[in-house]
C-alpha cells in the first residue's frame, strides 16, 4: 500500500484565488486603473518591499483600505499596511519569503504601467 506524506507549507500558499471575491479580475483591474489615475502621487521599493503613495483626497484612506482588504483575501501571501495623514496615504506592500511572492511583488509594483495601456 501506498503512502503519501504530506509537508506542511510554513506560511500561506503563493497563489491568487478569486473564487470569493466581491468582483471579478477585469473589475478589481479597473479599480486599480481607476485608483491610480486619480490619485497616485509616487510610488518606490524599499528593503522590505514596495510603497504606493497617493493623495490624500477625501475617501482615498478608505478606499485603499477597502482595496488591500479585499486583496489580502485572495492573495494571502501579501502582506499591506495603509498608513494616511493629512498629507498623503501610503499603502507598503511585501510578500513572504519566497521566489514567486517576491516574483508576484514585482508584477504588483508594475501594476501603474502595465494597466495605464488597457
């Protein structure tokens, strides 16, 4: 008889899973699209991963709030922190020690550039 051993994963698994989102992709991109046309102001890599900075517009707070919630749902292995004054909101962003999340990092620090032509 077969057995299989199964290793346990340190840490939440390195993957995108929408299933139970409130919106689909094309919806959560469009947001994106949205959020950083209006108020994206810089954005920069740091040791410990990336930091978006972006107006603090009345709502902006929130909804970058909203935004990395509802991203921290399907994508676990993403760590945020949003952080607001009267100047500006910062939403930083790193991953888990681990190839493909720090891969997937890239891409997400990418996302200004890669959604401003669609």
């Amino acid at each position: 008889m077969d057995q299989q051993t199964q290793v346990p994963i340190d840490g939440p698994r390195v993957a995108c899973d929408m299933s139970g989102a409130p919106d689909t992709p094309a919806e959560r991109a469009a947001e994106y699209r949205q959020l950083f046309t209006k108020a994206l102001t810089g954005r920069e890599r740091s040791e410990a991963g990336i930091r978006f900075r972006f107006r603090a517009d009345p709502g902006i707070a929130d909804w970058v709030r909203d935004l990395a919630g509802r991203e921290k749902a399907c994508c676990a292995f993403f760590n945020f922190t949003v952080t607001a004054d009267d100047e500006e909101v910062r939403w930083d962003v790193s991953v888990i020690d681990d190839v493909t999340a720090r891969l997937a990092l890239a891409e997400f620090y990418r996302l200004p550039e890669l959604l401003a032509g669609t």
